[in-house]
C-alpha cells in the first residue's frame, strides 16, 4: 500500500482531466479507454465506425513499417491515412533504427499531424522481432530509448508513447524498458500482459501487469483480455493502471467501446445492440471496405469480421456460412440484410453483460 501511494504521488490524476476539455491530451483523458492497434483491422473505415459509436475511444493505426514509409511505398502511406474525424488517432511505427524512426516522424509530420506516435515494441513474429524491432527491443532498453528521443526530437511537440509486453522471458523486464523510454521522454506506455512467446490463448497475466504499472511514473495503459465492461472496470482497478486497451474484443465490436466509456465514466450503459443495428453497421463498415479498397479485396477481408458482427445468434452461423460462399459486395449486403431480418432471440447471453 505505501509504495502504491508513493507511486500515486509520482503520477497525480488530473482532476480536470474529463475528456471534454481542448487542453487535455489524450493521455490524461480519463477515462481511458482505447482500440488496440491491429494489423489489417484498425484501420481508416474501422476507425471511422468505432469513432462513430464510441466517441471518447482513443483510436491508433495499424503498425507501420518506418522503412517501408521512407521507401515512399503507397500501401504503406496508407496505412497511417486518417480523417479528422478519427482523433484523437495515434499513428504506431516499428523499425529497429532510432534514426529511421525518426525520419518517418519527421516525413508523417509533413502531410500529418496525429496526437500521438505510439512505437511498437511487442510484435513477437520472427521477421520483425529478430532484427531488433518489435519485441526485439526489449532486450535492449538503450536502443528504444534512443528511438524514443529520435521520435520527439521529429515529432513537432506530438507526444511519443510506447507498446510493450511484460518483457520476453521475464515478467519484470518492461520496469527497465518503461523507465529508460520514460526518460527519454515517453509520455505514456501501454503494456500487453503476456510475454513474447506467450500464445493468444495463454492467460493475460495482471497480477504481473500491476506490479509493473505501480512502478511507471506516467500513463500505464492495460492491456490483453479485456473482453466485458466488467473486465473493464476490473482492469483500471488495478494498482497503477490508468485505462484499459482492447484488441480482439473490440473487432466487430465497437459497441463494446462505447459501453466501456460509459461504464468507467460512472454513466448509465446503453443497451446491447440488436441484431438490426449490428447488421447495418456491419454493412457500413463493409462498403466503406470496399470504397477503400475495391471490391474483392474490401469483401474478402471483411468475412472475419463480419463474422464477429454477428455472433451469439440463433442464425449466426448459417449467415456465416452463406457469407463465406460470396465474393461479391452485393451478395453479402443481401446476407447482411437477411439477418437484420432474424428474430431477435439470442443463442446464449452475451459475453458482454452490464455489471
Ligand atoms: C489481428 C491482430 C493484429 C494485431 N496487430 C497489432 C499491431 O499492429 N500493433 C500492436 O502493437 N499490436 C498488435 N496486436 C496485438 C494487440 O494490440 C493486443 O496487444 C493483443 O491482441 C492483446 O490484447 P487482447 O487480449 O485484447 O486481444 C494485434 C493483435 C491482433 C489480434
């Protein structure tokens, strides 16, 4: 208890922190609460459905090579494309090269202004990691808090912030990583519960997110399993925690956003959504998937995640399996359509319950 004090005197909360004020960055909003960054799924048309629903929600881009960004390379440009509409939106890079990463802020900053550049420090695929990037980096705290200071000194006065995991054999290792990257000017540090090698299926380990948490001077964000507001209200409970961070729940779910803000704002929780509202925001985020990206590939993507959009019904599945079997936009509109159409009964209670 005393070093949880000592930690709170270290990090004061804001008390005019309300998520309102203009003055406020996103990272002293509180309530706190953010869509993952996730490859091939946040990206611009889901920012936008999840920006609509869930207006409080801090958004972040897809991670985005910083070499393949001063490469020039189109598909990666846009890649950390946004909307005004989207903020606050934080653009999140991966590189092993301080200086890299630093050119790409500094390119970024010429079309762009984000609120923030988060750096990517928890992606265990071999490509990345082995050479240094992602996860790589937490085994050299030097090198990611030199990437931190070549970031800021780019970034125009944008705040920088990093993503990490609980380390890569060691539990303990992001406290040496957060504070090196703290004091290189880090204003904010979201931590992914598990270790480089852990399985998304292996538990998400808080006890050891809070430890870590209670001893990082600035904005601890939580994250791994946060799937119900209740998990929600259990994450920022814990010592040191400041907001919670979903990645797998909030695919096809944007709705889950909202409620966790009203839920950690102390406000009264929506209803869960029918089944007419998930079906047409499931096409709305479709044909903006395909006005982004044409049409085969804005479908072919899109099937995961429609799948989500429509789960725990009695006919989820037999809509699933009539999407699968289309390529066409058209076809799976009419899919969409015909389960908006469904009796509203639920095959089981949803997993998101108001508690
Ligand atoms: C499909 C997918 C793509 C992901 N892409 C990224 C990414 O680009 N950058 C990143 O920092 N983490 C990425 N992650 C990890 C998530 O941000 C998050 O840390 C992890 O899924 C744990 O949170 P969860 O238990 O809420 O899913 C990705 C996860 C998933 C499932």
């Amino acid at each position: 208890m005393c070093h949880h004090s000592r930690r709170d005197m270290m990090k004061p909360r804001n008390p005019s922190a309300n998520g309102h004020g203009a003055a406020v960055s996103w990272y002293e909003r509180r309530p706190l609460v953010a869509l993952a960054p996730m490859e091939a799924v946040t990206d611009s048309p889901y920012r936008r459905i999840v920006r609509a629903i869930a207006p409080e929600a801090v958004l972040y881009t897809e991670f985005t090579p910083a070499r393949g960004l001063l490469a020039g390379a189109e598909r990666v440009w846009r890649m950390v494309h946004f909307e005004e509409s989207e903020r606050p939106v934080i653009v999140q890079l991966y590189d092993n090269l301080p200086e890299t990463l630093g050119e790409a802020v500094s390119e970024i900053g010429k079309r762009y202004r984000p609120d923030g550049y988060d750096l990517n420090m928890g992606c265990p695929v071999r490509k990345v990691a082995s050479r240094g990037a992602g996860c790589g980096m937490l085994a050299t705290p030097d090198v990611a808090a030199d990437a931190v200071r070549h970031m800021i000194e780019r970034a125009d006065g944008v705040p920088v912030s990093i993503k990490t995991r609980l380390g890569i054999h060691d539990k303990t290792q992001v406290v040496e990583v957060a504070h090196a990257c703290v004091e290189a000017g880090a204003v904010q540090v979201s931590i992914h519960a598990r270790l480089k090698a852990d399985r998304p299926k292996v538990p998400a380990d808080w006890d050891a997110l809070a430890r870590a948490a209670a001893q990082i001077p600035v904005t601890v964000i939580g994250n791994g399993d946060v799937w119900t507001v209740r998990d929600a209200r259990r994450m920022v409970e814990l010592p040191g925690v400041d907001g919670v961070m979903i990645a797998r729940a909030g695919i096809g779910n944007p709705w889950l956003l909202r409620r966790c803000c009203q839920a950690l704002a102390g406000r009264e929780l929506d209803p869960l959504p029918t089944r007419e509202e998930k079906a047409r925001v499931a096409m709305e985020h479709l044909r903006a998937n395909v006005a982004e990206k044409g049409e085969r590939r804005g479908v072919l993507e899109m099937r995961k995640v429609v799948r989500n959009y429509i789960k725990g019904h009695i006919d989820s599945k037999r809509t699933w399996m009539r999407i699968i079997d289309v390529e066409s936009e058209v076809d799976t509109l009419a899919a969409l359509e015909q389960f908006a159409a469904g009796p509203e009964q639920r095959k089981h209670e949803p997993r998101t319950v108001p508690s």
